[in-house]
C-alpha cells in the first residue's frame, strides 16, 4: 500500500514488436474494486528502448464505489494490452520508476499597497485571522504570484475579507512575468470565495487585477489556495470540489460522492421528459438546468440534509412522482407531473407545504435554479450528468427567462426572485440568511449563473398551502411565451386522469400485502412511454437516451401485454428504416447516428416484433407493409450462417460452431472477444419460426416452405451444438457461448420465454441452470459471499421458472427484485443495483425501461403465458396459495395475451381445492385454456363467458 502525493509521475522503459494495440497503466486500491488508469487506444511499439512518462494529471478514474476523485492509497500497479487495432506482437518494460513532482516550495508575494500587518504574504500563511489589506483607496490594486518556478495546477480559491471586496477583477497568467493572458475575469462581484476554474494550467506568475472596491475601503484577501490538477479536471470535478468545502444540502448530493436516485416525468406522447431525484430536485427537461426547494423557517436555511425523507407514486403506481420533507412540525411535498400534447407539454411542479403544528407558522419557501442536472456526475456521457450551464437569468413580467429559450412560470405569485453569477457565489449563500440577492437579471460570461423565486406563506394551524410552477417543455420564443391554459390544480387532475385511462386497460387485483407486484407492472409500463422519444424506444431517460432494438423490441412486446401494442408496432416501423439494402441492421440508433457492432441477434428481433404486434392486433396490413423487412432480415441470417457451413466448420475442432451465427459482441461479457453466442441463436430460431408463420398468412406458400425448411435445419444444428458444447466441457448447465461455455442463466432464459424453446433443450441442463442460479442467488441474498452489484435483467427469470413449473422459486425471486426497488416507492430499478445504495457509482440508467419490460413480461407469466408446443394457454402458473388465505382471491380483467382478453377470478373452496371463474370473452387457443395450480391442489373450472343474449 503505498499513500500517493498531490503530483507525481510513474515512468518505465518500453519497447517491442508488433502492430499497435491498446496500452493501459492502471493503479488499483486495496478493495481491488476502484480503479484510475492512464490508457493509450492506439499504441505503437517503439523497436528501441523509450522511456514513458505518465504523469498524474493523465491518470483518470476508471471505475469502482468510489465513483471519481484521485488515486490516493494505492495496493496495486497494472500494464496492460488490450485488443485495439493490432494483434499479436511482443512487449518488453524494464526499470519502472516513480517520482514525487509535487510543488513544496513557497510562493512569493507582492502587492501595490498594504496595510500595516497585512503583508501581501500573508495570503499563504496557515493562520485564518491573518490577510493581506490595500490601502485604503478606491484606485485599482495589483496582487502578484510568483512561484518561484513553473508549477503545474488546476485553479485558485480566492478568500476574500468580506468588507473589502472587488466589484471587478481580472486574473492574469504568465510564464515568464512579461507575456500575460487572461486566466477569468468579472465585473459583476464577487461572493465570500471566488472559485477559479484552470484546467491543465501551468505558470509561473499569477497576478489579480482589483478594481472598484465595493466598500470604497480598498481590498483584502483573506488567502488563496492553489489547487490541484483534479480540482478542475473537468467541470463537474470542479463543482464537486467546491461543493465538498460547504455545508451539505447547499449542493447535490452526488457532488459529495453520495448517490442518488430518480425517476422520469413526462406525459407518455412528447419526445422529452424531465426528472425528480429523491431529494425534491426537479430537471426540466433532458440536460437541463433543475429546480430545487430550499425552505426558511425559525431562522434558518432548511435543505434536503436536515430533513427525514421519502418518496410516493400517486396512488402507488401512477407515474406522479412525489418527494417529500420532514422537518419538525413542517412537511415539504414536491410533485411533479405533465400535461399536453405532444411538442406543446408542459411541466408543473406543486410544492405543498403542511404546518403539523397548532399554532400559526410563517415560512419562506425557496425554489431555486441550479446549474446542475439531476442525474449524477459518474453518469456522465455526452451532454448529461452533472452540471448544465446557466448563462443567463432574468425576471421579466412575473416570468423566469433561463438561457434565454426556457420559461418558468411561476402559477402562485412570488415574493419576489433574485439572481447571481458564478463569481457572485452559489444562491445558496444568500439563501442561508433567508434573502435573495438584490439582482433579478444577471449573464455570467462563465455559464453557471443561479437564482431563486421566492414565495412567503402564512401557514394556519394545521393548515397548508400549494404554490406551482408550470415549465413549458423545449425551447420557447420570448416573444410569445406559452402559457398553460388551466391551473395547476386542474393540470393536475389532468394528468391524474390521463394515467389512469393509459394504465386502465387491464387489471389483475391481489390481496394487500402482494398489490405491489401490480403496481409496478403498471408503473413499468408508464416509464416507458415517458422514456420514448417518438416512435423509438429508449431504455433511460438520460445516458440510455438511445434506441437499441433489443430494448425496444422487448419494450414493445411488454406494452402489448398491458393493452398498449402500438408502442412496439411505431417503434419496429420506424427501426426498421436503418435497414441496409442488404438486410443489414444496425444494433443501436439516435439522433447521432446508428451503431453497427457484430452484434447477430437483431434481425430475428425485427422478425418478432412484427409478428408479436400481429398476435395482439390482428393487423394483417401491418404484415404486408414490413413483410420486405422481414424477408431481407430472414436472407440476411442464412447468409450469416452460410459463413459455418463450409467445410471449415465441419472439422472436429470446429463442428459446435457448425451451421451457427457467426461470433459477436452480443453481451457485454463478448466485447472484448467475440463469440458463438447462443443469444443470437435463439432470437435467430424464433425469427425464422415467426417468418414461416408469417409467410403462410400472407399466402406466401413457397417462401413459407422455403422458410419452415431452414428453421427446421437451423433448430437441427442449434440443438447438436448445444449437446456438443455440453458434451465436450463436461458441464451439467446449459451455456451461453460456444467458447466460453460460460454460465448465463439470464441469457439462457430468453431461449425458454421469448424464443420458446423448452422443448429443444436439454431439460437436464436446463434445470441444473437453474439450481445453479438460484444456489449463487440465495448465498448473495442471504450475505453469505460478499457482493458489490448486480443486474436486475435477472428479473427475466421469474418467466423462466413459471414455465418450469417453479412456482416457489419465482416467487422468491420476485419478493427480493420487489424488494430491492431503486427507490421502493417508485417501483423501478436501474441497470445496475449496488450492494451499498449509496455507493457513488454508475447505474447504467434509471429506470431501465428494458428491466421494467422484462419485469411486465415475467409478471404477466404468472397470470397466463401462451404455451407454442401445444399452442395453449396456460393460466395461474405461477399463483400461490398465500395469495388465496383468509379469503383471499385472485381477479384478473381483460389481461392482453395472444388469444385475446383474459379475464378469470380464482379463490381456494377448500384447503386443497381451487375454483377458476372463466369470465368476460371466451377465448380458443387451439389447445384449449390450461389452469396449472401448485402440485396436490385440485381445480374446479366455470364459465362465465358474456354472450349476444347475456351470461352463459
């Protein structure tokens, strides 16, 4: 374990032969989960001897708990050459080094004027009573740095003494004390610190230009502290550094390493949506700035770290998403929701503030504008996570103007509203005195102004009051403006309404202690219809804001399980288009372009979208119009497979890959070496299955033929190079890879609910995979090895067992995915579930509206699961009979399912004797309704069915 200084460098000699590859220098701390790195993507091997200096400043953050920062107490040193553009070659380092380049001497100071006992040098000394003071002029004053030498730095904390500070300073650069340029400036004042962002900067002078003394009485700096190359790494380094020297709750809370979580705000039509974190904190639209509250009461600034917190769904499963503060005898609820069409919705947040007390209160209610995003800093890619830029606040007619294009609209009349540039310091500073800065208009040449509306309410005794905001989604012309044509109230009974129509279509009621499962099926839903940008699906709100078919393709087939198909019938239309004339597909697509990883499991995905949306719409149109689609994804996968089977691929060291996919990147698991993915295989065999059947209906007879031969021949080989892996590895589990003969049981999974192919399995294989899962899954539930994190698409599970018939097992599956919620109240998950839900670590994105689908299909499979072998319908498999104690029953009403609309109520007549009540529509599948109860139940069965001349 060795403790790393502010600065220093590692250096090595190097050299080698062979093409060029990725080089990677990596420092790893004593859990030997955080990792920083210094990473080359193109590295040439030199023939000769050459040294390598990797300096810290290059060395950045990789991944772990940690979640960021700088590489401190480290246990261990990786060299690495990963698989780049090259391949095989030989590498040879000798002599590694390490030097300590931190800066230990001390900076010399001058000034053009001071006081006696306020030398300019005293703005390095340790002790916080001593400053430097000007004389007590008006003119403008000179401070200047001199380092002594180069140094290397990342910015400057300016404290200034508070009763003498600039209205305006510049501060300049120089290298050589002669040639200066300009390192921030500000006309506009100053707060108590003034924070100066440097990235990568190396001098050796610094000097302050002072001009125009707020107090008339000359200027003081109280010190200045030179600051490392990290503090200023990027912009949300920054911020987080300066976040960390506060009290908590005047800043996010993941800019004090400290996760947080969140959920999506939209009406389900409109191409963005915004975001509420669990602290109340509200971002308007995708990358924007937020909203958060800040409360006043006796005296005091009340943030989201004095308060007890929690979070609710509007009638626990409405995508209306609430947090809410607990302070004493006060509760803070903020609430968000939309209303509106499509490119004209609006977003409203309600704060509800309650006096729990019996006397009268008067509070001040803050709303302020922060130039942060909600989701974290260790989230970030692209445009989002961590800070969005506010360049410009102005109050204009009782509205906010922000960047000049975004309107806040406050629908309760403020106090008042007040703002200040980045220089002038966070608005939380002026907050804390229960005021607002004297400026309502402010442009910060920086880009991270802040501001705040202010509200003063009078609570009566056990009274409460509603103040709204309504923020018009996108940009808006500040000429015209955009005003919501009701009030919040009624927008929000709006919303209210139009969720409950849109989650209304189907029900399933269960005792109370099990209608959780029900609601975030629901919620599930919702989420991805907020998540949509248009017709393409996306699987998060933010870093997931892209359209992958695998996502969308399974996203689609959950909506027409809830009664909404026409999500995945837009989505795989639109899709679709990226097309090549050669039936290629890309595996991802946005606004930036499309992705075309080796990635084979697409084109049986395309295939069964269009069928799936077929079962459950009867849309023979929608057949014919993507049938060209279809018909070059079905050429596109024999051509594939063409590749496996030459002559090559039918050599013994070859024959499991025989008549195959061809190797791909399909799983995370497979980037860095790609492989016979049994994934692929599987969505391969239902494609061409779902292309047969579709062939027929379209009365295509010859291309159907064409079609059934090759799925029969491929399912042929699939199945043989299953056997052979298992055969040849010695394994007792069915594996995900050729290669790898890995163990995947998520994967695997897919094969038994989506692809159907249970009956092509080796079922011996087939449960051992699952004792095998369930064996790792208890030891982690129960604590008894050590875990950091998991992937909750293990929810797809729950759909395999219930065909299985392991009620039991999905049942225990089920209460812990249920019960790990990231947040509970908010029924979702990310893609990635910590151990420590508070480690500052990356989550993929949240809620993964593909886990929320796999969640919707795996519940609905409880309920009724379409059996293809016996083309049946199988019903209650996965039902328990804690469900049906007491009293209890089991009502479902109009359940989508390929059949039609299942409805049926189930209740215990005796203790081992059940009665399903078929209701509503009869359904046919041809091999009739199957009831599966728990072993030893017996089942009576009614018909209720509706009829033109009433019940029968």
């Amino acid at each position: 374990m060795r403790s790393l200084p502010e600065s220093y460098v590692f250096s090595f000699d190097i050299r080698g032969q062979g093409p060029a590859n990725i080089l990677e220098f990596k420092l790893v701390d004593a859990s030997n989960q955080n990792v920083w790195r210094w990473r080359q993507e193109v590295f040439e091997l030199p023939q000769d001897w050459q040294t390598l200096r990797i300096k810290s400043s290059e060395i950045e953050f990789a991944w772990g708990p940690l979640g960021g920062g700088p590489a401190q107490d480290i246990a261990a040193l990786e060299l690495v050459v990963a698989a780049g553009p090259g391949g095989q070659g030989e590498i040879l380092v000798s002599d590694l080094r390490f030097e300590d380049t931190t800066y230990y001497l001390t900076p010399l100071v001058t000034a053009s004027s001071a006081l006696r006992d306020c030398a300019p040098q005293h703005i390095f000394d340790s002790s916080p009573v001593t400053c430097w003071r000007s004389a007590a002029i008006d003119t403008p004053q000179q401070v200047t740095i001199d380092f002594k030498a180069e140094r290397e730095y990342g910015g400057l904390t300016i404290r200034w003494d508070p009763l003498r500070r600039p209205r305006a300073f510049d501060l300049l650069l120089s290298r050589d004390g002669k040639d200066w340029h300009s390192g921030f400036s500000t006309a506009q004042g100053v707060g108590n610190e003034t924070h100066v962002y440097l990235p990568g900067t190396v001098s050796r002078f610094v000097r302050l230009d002072l001009q125009e003394s707020m107090s008339g009485n000359g200027f003081g700096i109280v010190s200045i502290e030179v600051q490392p190359h990290g503090f200023s790494r990027s912009l949300n380094d920054f911020f987080s550094a300066i976040a960390r020297r506060g009290a908590d709750g005047l800043y996010p809370k993941y800019l004090l390493g400290r996760q947080t979580y969140w959920t999506p705000v939209g009406t389900g039509e409109d191409v963005t949506q915004a975001l509420l974190n669990e602290e109340g904190m509200v971002e308007v639209d995708k990358g924007a700035f937020s909203i958060e509250p800040q409360l006043y009461a006796d005296a005091r600034l009340i943030t989201w770290a004095d308060v007890t917190l929690t979070q609710t769904l509007e009638q626990g499963y409405l995508p209306i998403p609430s947090s809410r503060w607990q302070a004493g005898d006060l509760t803070l609820t903020t609430t968000a929701f939309a209303t509106g069409a499509s490119g004209a919705s609006t977003l409203f947040i309600r704060y509800r503030l309650h006096n729990h007390s019996q006397e009268a209160r008067a509070v001040r209610l803050f709303a302020a504008l922060r130039p942060f995003q909600v989701t974290p800093t260790w989230q970030n890619w692209r445009q989002f996570g961590g800070v969005s830029p506010i360049s410009e606040l102005a109050y204009d007619a009782g509205r906010v103007w922000v960047n000049g294009d975004k309107q806040i609209i406050p629908l309760t009349t403020p106090a008042g509203f007040g703002a200040v540039t980045f220089a002038q310091g966070a608005i939380t500073e002026y907050l804390q005195t229960g005021e607002l800065p004297p400026l309502d208009c402010v442009d910060d040449a920086f880009g991270y102004a802040s501001g705040a509306l202010r509200f003063d309410l009078e609570l009566a005794a056990l009274g409460a009051q509603d103040i709204y905001l309504a923020i018009p989604f996108g940009r808006v012309d500040r000429r015209a403006g955009r005003e919501p044509s009701a009030s919040g109230e009624e927008q929000f009974s709006r919303a209210v309404r139009q969720w409950q129509d849109t989650l209304g279509l189907f029900d399933i009621c269960l005792p109370p202690a099990a209608a959780g499962a029900i609601a975030t099926m629901k919620t599930a839903a919702a989420h991805i219809l907020i998540q949509r940008e248009g017709p393409a699906l996306h699987p998060g709100p933010r870093r997931y804001a892209r359209a992958w078919i695998r996502d969308g393709v399974l996203m689609g087939a959950a909506l027409a399980r809830v009664g909404l198909p026409a999500a995945g019938r837009d989505f795989i239309r639109w899709y679709a288009r990226f097309q090549a004339e050669d039936g290629n597909l890309p595996d991802c697509a946005d606004s930036a372009g499309c992705e075309w990883l080796p990635e084979y499991d697409s084109w049986g995905q395309l295939i069964f979208a269009v069928m799936e949306y077929y079962r459950f719409s009867g849309d023979t149109g929608f057949l014919a119009e993507m049938w060209p689609a279809v018909l070059k994804s079905v050429n596109y996968l024999e051509a594939l497979r063409q590749r496996r089977m030459t002559p090559e691929y039918q050599a013994q060291d070859k024959l499991a890959c025989y008549g195959l996919l061809p190797e791909s990147m399909s799983h995370e698991g497979y980037m860095a070496h790609p492989v016979h993915s049994y994934w692929d295989d599987f969505w391969a065999a239902r494609g061409f299955k779902d292309a047969a059947e579709m062939a027929g209906l379209l009365g295509m007879d010859a291309q159907g033929e064409r079609i059934s031969a090759l799925c029969k021949d491929f399912q042929s080989t699939l199945s043989a190079s299953l056997e052979r892996v298992i055969r040849e590895h010695g394994l007792d589990f069915v594996p995900g890879s050729v290669e790898f003969a890995d163990f995947d049981p998520s994967a695997t999974s897919i094969a038994l609910t989506v692809a159907d192919q249970l009956q092509h399995l080796p079922r011996a294989a087939i449960d051992q995979t699952y004792d095998k899962y369930l064996q790792g899954f208890h030891t982690r539930v129960s604590g008894e090895v050590p875990w950091a994190n998991y992937s909750a698409y293990e929810i797809r599970n729950i759909g395999a067992l219930v065909r299985l018939g392991r009620r039991a097992d999905a049942h225990a599956l089920l209460r812990f995915f249920l019960g790990d919620r990231r947040l509970l109240a908010w029924n979702q998950w990310p893609e990635i579930s910590w151990h420590d839900p508070l480690s500052p670590s990356f989550i993929g994105d949240m809620p993964h509206s593909w886990i929320g689908a796999e969640y919707i299909l795996a519940v609905h499979s409880l309920f009724a699961y379409e059996r293809e072998v016996d083309q049946s319908l199988v019903i209650a498999a996965g039902v328990v009979s804690e469900w049906l104690d007491d009293g209890g029953e089991v009502v479902v009403r109009d359940l989508p399912t390929r059949y039609g609309r299942l409805s049926y109520r189930l209740y215990r007549e005796e203790p081992s004797v059940w009665r399903v009540i078929l209701e509503g529509a009869p359904l046919a599948p041809p091999g009739g309704v199957i009831v599966m109860p728990p072993e030893g139940v017996l089942v009576h069965v009614e018909h209720r069915y509706e009829s033109s001349t009433g019940r029968e």
